[in-house]
C-alpha cells in the first residue's frame, strides 16, 4: 500500500490558483441566472374568481423592464357558466394606455369551461418597472372559490428584472 503525502508547502492553493476558481464560478453564476437579459423566465399566479367586479394585481414588473411574450390562464375542472354573476374575465396592464392579453370576448363566462385555457401568445408587450398585469372580473362574484392559475412567460430586458 502506498502513502498519500500532501503536497510540498502544506497543500495550501496559491492565490493565483483560488482567483481562477472565484472567476469559474462567477461565470456559472452568470449562466444559472435566470434573470440575465434575454434569459426565458416564468412567474406563476393563482387567483380565485369569486370576488367582486374589480380589477386584481397578478404581476408586477420588478427592478428592470421586462418583455412578456406569453400568457397563459386556465381554468381548474370546475364548470361555472350556470353559477354566479360573473360575465367575463379580462387580463390587461396598468399602463394608460391599456395592453390586453386577454379581452373580454375571448374571457366571457361562456369560454370558461372546465380545464378550459386561454393563452395569449403575443409578439411581446414590454412592461415597465412598477407596472402591473391584472385580472379584471366583470358581473361579479362565482358563487364559490374558483382558483384559477395564471403563468406568464417574459425576459428581462436589462440583467436583473423579473415578475412579482
């Protein structure tokens, strides 16, 4: 059997080698990031349909713009087209001028099936930092809690934004 012996001057890394090994993981850090510019991020939502006619925040653009390219709503196996006052749904930003993901036809009661999903892909709309994306509901309450999800997919325009 043959000894193990450390290496000549206590094994200790030279400062040379440990700035080599602080850059390597820097650089991994860089690629994991999800909230490099450009980098493909995802936020998800939920929100429960029975509540007032109101509009209700789901995102909102956090420490840098960011492009939203998709969003998708979906309904849980729940069929509320016979129950309660809700007409339609709408998911729209706070901007002044208003951009819509999803408009009222396409939100109406009667597109709200079980399992049913309405996916706005979209060529983008840039949200600015503190802006918001919200669901307005309109006619009024379920009648019962319906949870619905809401996932938006969007990229950071400048290395650090994201979706709240």
């Amino acid at each position: 059997m043959s000894a193990v012996f450390p290496p000549v001057g206590g094994g200790l890394a030279s400062s040379a080698a440990l700035s080599a090994v602080q850059t390597d993981v820097d650089s991994i850090q860089t690629v994991t990031d999800t909230k490099v510019a450009g980098r493909g991020q995802c936020s998800l939502a939920t929100i429960d349909l029975n509540q007032a006619a109101a509009s209700y925040d789901l995102f909102t653009g956090t420490a840098q713009n960011v492009v939203i390219d998709r969003l998708m709503f979906r309904m849980p196996n729940d069929d509320i087209s016979s129950n309660g006052t809700l007409t339609s749904i709408a998911i729209v930003t706070d901007d002044v001028t208003p951009q819509t993901f999803v408009g009222a036809v396409a939100g109406a009661v009667a597109n709200l099936t079980a399992e049913a999903q309405l996916v706005a892909a979209i060529d983008g709309i840039l949200l600015k930092t503190g802006k918001k994306v919200r669901l307005t509901i309109a006619g009024g309450a379920v009648g019962r809690s319906v949870v619905t999800d809401v996932v938006a997919e969007y990229r950071s325009v400048i290395d650090g934004g994201y979706l709240s």
